[in-house]
C-alpha cells in the first residue's frame, strides 16, 4: 500500500472561503422557477411547467395575518358590547337610518311583534316560542330557507341592539314594532 506523499491531502478538506454554495430546496416542482424568478422562459409556451410568479405567504405570515383579524373581530366585538350596554337613543333620524340594515321588526312564523327573539344560523329571526312550535311539530330546518338549524337558535343581539338604538333598553318589542312599521308607512306616502 501507498503511503501519502502530502498529509494534508488526506480526511476532509477545508472549504474555500471566496466560494460560497447555497441550497434552495423546491416545494413546488411543477411551477417554472425561471419564469417565477425572472418573468421569462426560455422554453417559451412549449414550457411544461406553470408560468406563476405569485407569492404564498409563509408560516409565520399567515399566523401574523389571522392574529391581525382575531384583534379586529375582538375590538369590533367589544365595541358593540360597549354600545349595547350604553343603551344610547340617538334620535329619530338614527333610529330610520337602521331600517335599511336588514333587520326585521317581526316575526317571519306570527306575523306580529317579536317576543323573546332568537336568530338562526342562517340568519332568520324569529320569536323563540314561534320556532320552538315549529321545530317540535315540523322538523329542525329553517322555516324561511329549509337550511338545517340543528335547533340551534341564538340570542338576537343585533336585533336587541337596533331596538335600543331605535326605542331604547326599557321599552317593550311592541313600541319597537309601532315605531319601524310607522316609519315605514310614513316613507311610502
């Protein structure tokens, strides 16, 4: 057996230091890297690879983005409940500014005023005894739509937060009904 003549040449060799190697591993191998990287490809229409030069957002970018609206949907939540609790009564010329937000000011099922009100998933409003009756005698599916409900009915805080807006927090469903109904008949002549 041969001996090494130089010794050094021998075990790992040091990396030169004006060379500087980079890996770039391809997550998306059916996307032209050419195209993505420089907005051209040599390969022209004949290319069998997606000419795409959008961005995805990483990891921590999506985590960033859905903190961002979590903070939003949480200081829009908090500044309902604070107009809710305050009760404030803006006036009349507030209160026929919410007609046009696409509450209803009765029940879809008695016609008449509402009555402990509660909203479906769907969005429907409804008097809770109305829709108790319907689910017990009918079935679970929405009265309006015939979306499945699962008898899942909520409070109405959108719809008792208008009534305060309208009439304020002491008066009844019925003075709500008379407002919005008169202020409507009012428009249409």
């Amino acid at each position: 057996a041969k001996k090494y003549e130089n010794k050094s040449l021998a075990g790992p060799l040091r990396a030169p230091t004006n060379i500087r190697t980079t890996c770039r591993f391809d997550y998306q191998p059916d996307i032209c890297k050419d195209y993505k990287e420089t907005g051209f490809c040599g390969f022209g229409d004949t290319c069998i690879y997606l000419h795409d030069r959008g961005d995805t957002l990483s990891g921590w970018q999506l985590e960033q983005k859905w903190q961002e609206e979590q903070r939003k949907k949480k200081e829009e939540q908090e500044k309902q409940m604070q107009s809710f609790l305050d009760g404030k009564s803006g006036g009349s010329k507030e209160a026929l500014k919410t007609d046009d937000d696409g509450l209803p000011f009765a029940c879809f099922l008695c016609r008449s005023f509402f009555t402990d009100p509660v909203v479906t998933t769907c969005g429907h409003y409804f008097c809770e005894k109305c829709v108790m009756n319907h689910v017990k005698t009918a079935d679970s599916k929405c009265p309006v739509c015939s979306k499945e409900t699962h008898s899942v009915f909520n409070e109405a805080k959108k719809l008792i937060s208008k009534k305060r807006k309208v009439v304020g927090s002491r008066a009844s469903w019925e003075d709500f009904y008379n407002k919005l109904t008169k202020g409507k008949e009012e428009d249409d002549q």
